[in-house]
C-alpha cells in the first residue's frame, strides 16, 4: 500500500503542508495545516519539503511537451496548463479525441491531470478543477456549465473570495444573477472581470510559451520511427506540407522549428534560419540534414511539428527579359548564407557597414548579409588599414622630436626603420559618449602612417601628450599590406 | 586481351580529359600590360580557377600584403557580382578596403572557426552561382582540398583567391604541390610619392608569380593605380629578375 505523501514549506517560520496527495487528503490532511499537526494525526506520513522553483520547470517542461497537441501552450502556475487548440482539434477527429488523447497520455506518464474544454480559458479553468473531469462545453454555453460550480472557481483573490462566502454566494449561477453594477460596487471590478472572462465576455490574454501561430504543421505515425532516414523523410514531408500552405497563401517564413516528440513525452528540437524569408521546401530540408544526425530517437518518435516563424508576405518573382540572365539572390547567394549561418552561427556570417564614428574600431557595424542598407558611404579621403588589429599592440619607438613620427621602431621583436611618413591625423576621445568630466587628454591618440625599408606600411599612434602626467606610449594598431 | 585493352583506353582518356588545362569559361582578369599578361595563359587571371597569393616573413601571419594585392585586383569583378572573404580571425578592416575602392559594403564575410571549416565554406561558395569571387584566408591547401576547390570553380565559374596565412606563432605548414593555376609571392615595396609631394605615395608591391599552370613565372614591381575608376586595377612600374625575391628574403630576416 502506497503511504500518504505531503509537500512541507516553511511559511512565516511555520511549516505548513503545501500540498497533499490523494491517500493523505483521504486521512483528512489539506494543504496549509501545520506540519507537526499532520504527523500527529497521520504518524505514517511521508514528507519532503516543497520545491517551487523545481515545480515551475516541470510546468514548464510539460508545456513544451504539449506543443505537440498545439503550438499554443500557457503555463498557469502553480499547477494549471493553457491549450489554445483553435484549429488544432480536426487532427484528432474533435475536442473529445483530442481531450481524452491528451489526458491519457498524461496518466500513462504517471502525471495525474484533470482536463477540459472550453470556449473561453476561465470557463475551461473552472471546469477542470471543480467540474466533472473531461468535460467538453460548446462555445456559448458557458454560464449554463458554471452555474452550479463553486465561485472559487472564479480564480479570485483571497479577500474577494472570503468576502463572497461570508454574504453565503457560494455558487458562480448566483453571481450572474445580481445586478453588475451592484457586484461592482461590491466586490470590485476584478471579480467582475473573472467573472467575465469565465462566461466568454471579456478577453484574456494568456501568456503562452511561444506566441500562437497559424504556420504549424504535424506529422503523427502509426509506429514509432526511429532510423535516420525515416527521419529525414519525415522532414521532408513535413516541410513540403508547411511550404504548399505557405505557396497558398502568397508567404515565406524566416525560421522553421522541427520538433520529434519521443515515446517517453521528451522532444528533439532543430530550428533552422533563413536569410531571407523562404518558402521552397528543399532548400530548407537540405538546412535540416545535417542536424537529423544528432537527433536521438531514443524509444521511437510517435510525431512531429513544423512551426514556421517570422512569416510575412512573399510576392512570386517574376522573370523579366532584363534579369534573365542574373541569378536572383534567392538562388545562389540566399541558400549559401543560410547554409553557412546555420553552420558556423548567425554572427559568424556579415556585411561591413559605415558607420559614423571617427574612432577606428567603431566606424564599422556589422550588419546581417541581407539587412537594409543604411545611407552613407565609407570615408576615402582618409587612409585606413586593411587589417586592424583587434586591440593595438605596444611597441617602442624612438621620435626625436614631439609630435614627430618616430625615426625607428620595435614591433614583434624587429626593429623597423621609419623611411617615409605621414600624419598625425589626431583622433580624439567621442567626449559626447563619456560623462561629464571623464574624458582626459591621454586618450588622443596621433596616428602616422608609416612606411619602413622594406615598403610594409603600419598604422601606428601615440597616446597621450607630451608634457602630460604620463609619458606618451606608442602603439600599432592596423596594417596597410 | 582485347576487353582489358578497350578498358585501358577508356581509362587513358579519362585520365587525359580530367588532367588537360581546367575547363573554366575562358574568361581572364587581364592586368592589362603585356609583360604581365603575355606569361598568364589566355592572357590574364583565368577565372573559374583558384590562384594561391602568399606573403613572406612576418606577412605569412598577418596576410597584409596578400590582402591589399587581391582586393585591389579583384576590384573589377566586384562591382559584377557577390563577393565572399572567409576569415579565420577577423581583422579584415572594410575602410581599408574601401580605400582601396574595393566596394567593401557589398562583401559577405565569413569567420570560420577552424581550418577544416573555412575550406569547406570556400568550397560552398565557389560553387554557389552568382558569386563571382571568393577570397579565402587558409593555411595550405592540400592536393585533395585543392582538386575539390577547383571542381567547385568551375561548376559555379567563380575564382578563388587563396590567402595563405598561418596562426600567430604557428609553424610554416609544408604542402606537397598544390593544384592552384597560379602561385603568386606578394610583398610590399617602398612607394615612391609623385614628386613635389611628401608622405607616401600609392602602394606598390613586389609580385612574383612563383608557379603557372599552361604559362611562364616572372616578378614586377607593381602600383596600384590612384585613380580607382581605372580599367585595371595595377600599373607595372618594372619587371624584376626572378630570383631577386628569393635571395633577399633570408637577409632580411637575420636582421
């Protein structure tokens, strides 16, 4: 026999029950009785102390593991799960297949669940805790299924939630039937709106765990698969079945997530991004390939889902006589940076940019391969390395005379003699970034563009003046080549 | 055996057919004087091939020179299509580059985290239509690697340029031949400013064509020429004796 079990919180220095099984419920334990209370009354009693954080990951976990059933999930904490399954349900053959689907799954995971449906999140709320398990209410039949439903069911605060049990309105039927304007008065304007939101008449927003989206698409097996290329196949097919509906509607999308749900409720992820917004299936199953490798199937993968993300319209290209001959960015130079993004890292891939700064390491952005261009041209009037070195090295250098380049200097352990030079081109501290009162004279930096004997040309720059606190310091900070 | 006999035939063919000069589209980068020009088969830099440009001394590390020489000669096919620079540690400075009227804006670069990697990425680009040049910062490339990259150049007609640039403090790597068209040696030379002028004066390079597929090596002193809208990107300012690279190298290192 399985021995009563009960989660023990300290609250306010008093260790409370904070939740209670069935078998210790039965023995007459409720959660928030004190701790040493229930060991008298139930000497056998289990206890464990309660892990809030811990829950909340597990609600989190099991949210991730509905997106199989919608990709819509919200998590209620402590204990409650929100399924938008608008559009979703026809895969099961109805609410009730799909409920009893669900539900069963849960069980056999050894999660005891209670679920129903409904046409708005308060009434499903309120059904699932208080009313008959796996109920299914019609849209519009709200008030008519809570009516006999306790008002706790109405998820109010405390204070409202006593101060309706002490005027004896112990039912939610009898809260519709008062006047609104005196329930306002009365019990405030946020019973109200529970009281709304429960028959369908005020919306809700639910914060779900990704926004819903229309752009999903599910694959359910007969068996569960688990070789290679049956993966792959499926990735195809499904793919090829969120792209025809992408064609359809004139869209393209710039993320694509697959996710294979496993036999034991865990799910692989891959997710895939394109650079510009896509819809043609191959190139994005060809993305997909090289991740299906580290899927681990492990006891067998019962389905799959496609979530499209980023979508927006997608005109179709037209050919024209003058692009006939050009190849479209959506055929050579798109499908390359998409591969190589999702290779190496979306950072690892860029555009240079102008940016308009003086400062050396700041006059350039990076920007995404197909980012808007920003207005604005290089500056060419003045000369720039081709390498800069990430930070300037130190080197020791010899100027006779200040504000002069130096006439020889010692860089990676070579001395280097100055034969031509130019400059300085004085390049200042940006003072409108710094606080007020931060910015210091030794922060000038004169750069010199420099050539020795053998004709390599450096960039190199002194910080600092000369007659400050500190002795001016050379550096090198970039090569011409 | 007459079967065995047909079959070697076959076989001599195809051997012949894959290791005749490289079916590329024909298409060179003239560097538009003939003293360069009348050693490179067909008269120019063929494109749909990869050519191999190395610095010496401390430049094998950092590629300055390599790197300057290749944006410069590449200028012309830059404003014609998409360009790719493959990285392996990004110091690629895109105002330089611009200076040297490179449209820097319009470059896609790539840092790849290892040297397997960033062959595999030149490799992909090479191949892709609609890229008209891809510079890629290796280490060597092997004959293997080397035959895969030329396969990919003439599927995508593209032209490779390999910057070989080993790691800071690394040890020269030693390839065993390689299968690039042309090898060039790059290093910066004195700049002479026009006279009346100080500071320095356009940047010039000792380039010397070390191998060449199908033509003849040489070494010139070249200047990039200041005004960018030129036709070709360099003016020969002489031509220099072969081995005059070669023997200077190692004095200077001593000292």
């Amino acid at each position: 026999m399985q021995l009563p079990f009960a989660l023990i919180a300290a609250d306010r220095g008093v260790r409370r029950l904070y939740a209670a099984d069935a078998a210790a419920q039965a023995l007459g334990l409720y959660p928030g009785q004190k701790a040493t209370d229930a060991v008298a009354l139930v000497p056998e009693l289990a206890t464990a102390d309660a892990d809030p954080a811990g829950d909340l990951a597990a609600l989190n976990a099991l949210a991730d593991w509905c997106v199989r059933f919608s990709p819509a999930v919200a998590p209620d904490p402590p204990d409650g799960l929100f399924l938008d399954i608008t559009g979703a349900a026809h895969l099961w053959g109805g609410e009730r297949a799909m409920l009893d689907d669900l539900l069963d799954r849960l069980a056999a995971a050894g999660v005891p669940a209670r679920g129903a449906v409904a046409g708005s999140a308060g009434a499903a709320f309120a059904l699932a805790r208080f009313g008959m398990d796996r109920t299914v209410a019609e849209t519009g039949e709200e008030a008519a299924v809570t009516a006999f439903l306790p008002t706790a069911a109405l998820r109010l605060g405390p204070e409202d939630a006593a101060q309706l049990a002490r005027l004896g309105l112990s039912r939610i039927g009898q809260l519709v039937a008062l006047p609104r304007d005196q329930l306002a008065r009365r019990f405030g304007a946020q019973t109200l709106l529970r009281l709304d939101q429960a028959l369908g008449r005020a919306p809700e927003a639910l914060a779900f765990r990704r926004p819903p989206t229309p752009w999903f698409a599910r694959l359910a097996f007969a068996e569960p698969i688990s070789a290679p290329e049956d993966l792959g196949r499926v990735a195809g097919d499904i793919t090829a079945l969120l792209c025809r509906r992408l064609e359809a509607e004139g869209r393209g999308a710039g993320r694509f997530e697959l996710a294979f749900h496993r036999l034991d409720g865990r799910s692989e992820r891959l997710s895939v991004g394109l650079s510009l917004p896509g819809r043609r299936s191959a190139p994005i199953v060809r993305l997909f390939a090289p991740l299906l490798e580290k899927v681990d199937p492990g006891f067998g993968i019962e389905a799959a889902t496609l979530v499209a993300e980023r979508v927006e319209p997608l005109a179709e290209r037209q050919t024209s006589l003058e692009t006939l001959g050009e190849i479209a960015p959506e055929d050579g130079i798109g499908p390359l940076i998409d591969r190589i993004a999702n290779r190496l890292g979306e950072a690892r891939v860029w555009r240079a940019e102008p940016f308009a700064s003086h400062i050396p390491e700041r006059a350039v952005v990076r920007r995404p391969p197909f980012a808007p261009r920003a207005a604005g041209d290089w500056d060419r009037g003045r000369p720039r390395p081709v390498r800069l070195l990430r930070r300037p090295e130190p080197i020791e250098a010899a100027a006779p005379i200040p504000d002069d380049p130096p006439i020889f200097f010692r860089w990676r352990g070579q001395l280097r003699r100055v034969r031509r030079a130019e400059g300085p081109e004085r390049l200042a501290e940006e003072w409108w970034r710094q606080p007020p009162g931060q910015t210091s004279p030794s922060e000038v930096r004169d750069y010199y563009r420099v050539e020795d004997e053998t004709g390599a040309r450096y960039w190199i720059f002194r910080a600092g003046l000369y007659g400050g606190a500190a002795p001016p310091k050379w550096w090198l900070h970039g090569l011409f080549g | 055996m007459p079967l065995r006999e047909v079959r070697l035939a076959q076989a001599r063919a195809q051997i012949a057919a894959l290791a005749s000069a490289p079916a590329s589209s024909g298409e060179v980068l003239a560097f538009g004087d003939a003293r360069v020009d009348g050693r490179l088969p067909g008269g120019g830099l063929t494109l749909g091939c990869w050519h191999e440009l190395a610095g010496e001394g401390l430049e094998l590390e950092t590629a300055a020179a390599p790197a300057a020489f290749a944006a410069c000669l590449a200028r012309p096919m830059a404003r014609r299509g998409e360009i790719v620079w493959v990285l392996r540690r990004d110091d690629l400075y895109a105002p330089g580059l611009a200076g040297l009227g490179f449209p820097a804006e319009r470059l896609i670069q790539v840092c790849a985290r290892d040297e397997a990697e960033a062959l595999a990425v030149i490799e992909d680009a090479l191949r892709t239509p609609g890229v008209w040049a891809v510079f890629g910062e290796a280490e060597g490339v092997g004959l293997v690697e080397g035959r895969r990259l030329q396969l990919a150049c003439e599927r995508g007609s593209a032209a490779g340029f390999i910057l070989r640039r080993r790691p800071y403090g690394g040890r020269p790597l030693r390839t065993a031949g390689s299968a690039a068209a042309t090898r060039w040696r790059i290093a910066a030379a004195p700049s002479e400013p026009a006279p009346g002028e100080t500071g320095l004066g356009p940047p010039r390079w000792r380039v010397a064509l070390e191998r060449c597929r199908g033509g003849r090596t040489g070494a010139w002193l070249m200047e990039a020429w200041e005004d960018q809208d030129a036709a070709h990107p360099f003016r020969v300012v002489a031509e220099l004796a072969d081995r005059g690279l070669a023997a200077e190298a190692p004095l200077r290192r001593a000292g």
